[in-house]
C-alpha cells in the first residue's frame, strides 16, 4: 500500500494522539496545556500559536473521536465519524511545502485551532484509508494487557501487536516459558 509522506506523517499523529489516551495500564498523557506543546512539537505541527485550557479540551474530544474510528464495526460508522469530523475542522485543502518538506496539502484552514489541524489532516488521512478500502489496518494491539492503536501497514496484513519489540517479544517469551513449563512438568 502507497500511503503519501503527508498522509503518513498525519497517520503517525492520529495513533500517537489516540495513544495518549488513559487505558488500564496507563495513565493520559495527555492533561495538560504544556503536554500538548510536547505533542505539538513531536509531530512538528506547523501554524500553532498560543495553547490554550480550551486547546487542550477540544484536543482531547479529538482524540475521542478518532478512537471511535479505531473501534468501528464497520467501513460506514467509520466513513460516518470521519466525514462528521472533517466538516466540523472546516476543511480547506491547500497545497504547500514549508519548513523543507516538498509540495504536499494541509486539509485544515490558515489560522486554525491545534484541534481542528488535527481533524482535517488526520481526518482525511484516515480517509485515505478507508477510501483505498484498507479499514481492516486501523488496529487495536492484540496484547491482553495492551490497547494502543496502530495502523497495520505490513503487505500481507498480519501486523497483530503495536510494537513487535516490547508486546509482541514479551508473549512470545511468556508462550515459549508456558511450553517449556508444561513439557518439564
């Protein structure tokens, strides 16, 4: 799958900022004016002026509405929740190249909120998705313990865990020691 850099970069976005969420484990990352400058600022969000409490809220109903695409049943709620989203952002497609990237588009308006750059951009990055019929790779981790979203960009769709490194090496350790118990005892 052919994904543009843009599109990428927004999709990194979108799964980071719905990471950031509370789960079981762990904590939001995500309750404070100066942890959104962080976030602002990992992911080089361009035109983002002063920060606000009001920033943070309407960030946070962001990230909840892109969770919600993650947990879809199906490609229409999915293509619902996007298509609500991106209209409410006021989307304006404009092509540019700032800050040395080349020429690619931004969806949000000149002067928008970080909430709304966030909507259109990532929006239409999961638009993308959806429309080149790939909904199945917007992923929740398979780890029991582990339910950060990732979007599966393996060829063969088989990416089952958000990082390979740390959920999928620690049950496959834990599966291997349960063999090696069960055939010592």
């Amino acid at each position: 799958m052919l994904i543009p850099h843009d599109t990428r970069i927004a999709l990194d976005a979108v799964v980071d900022l719905v990471n950031t969420a509370p789960d079981r484990e762990e904590k939001d990352s995500l309750t404070d004016v100066e942890a959104l400058y962080g976030f602002v600022r990992r992911h080089s969000l361009s035109g983002v002026a002063q920060l606000t409490e009001q920033d943070l809220r309407a960030v946070q109903d962001v990230r909840r509405r892109f969770a919600e695409v993650f947990e879809a049943d199906d490609t229409r709620t999915a293509a619902e929740l996007i298509n609500q989203m991106v209209a409410a952002a006021g989307t304006t497609p404009q092509l540019t190249d700032h800050d040395g990237y080349d020429w690619h588009v931004h969806y949000f308006a000149p002067g928008a909120t970080v909430a709304d750059h966030l909507a259109a951009d990532g929006g239409m990055a999961l638009a993308f998705i959806v429309v080149s019929g790939e909904r199945e790779r917007l992923r929740r981790c398979e780890a029991p313990d582990c339910r950060h979203a990732f979007v599966d960009l393996s060829r063969n769709r088989s990416r089952r865990y958000c990082d390979s490194r740390t959920c999928g090496n620690r049950l496959h350790v834990a599966a291997y020691r349960a063999r090696r118990k069960e055939a010592a005892g």
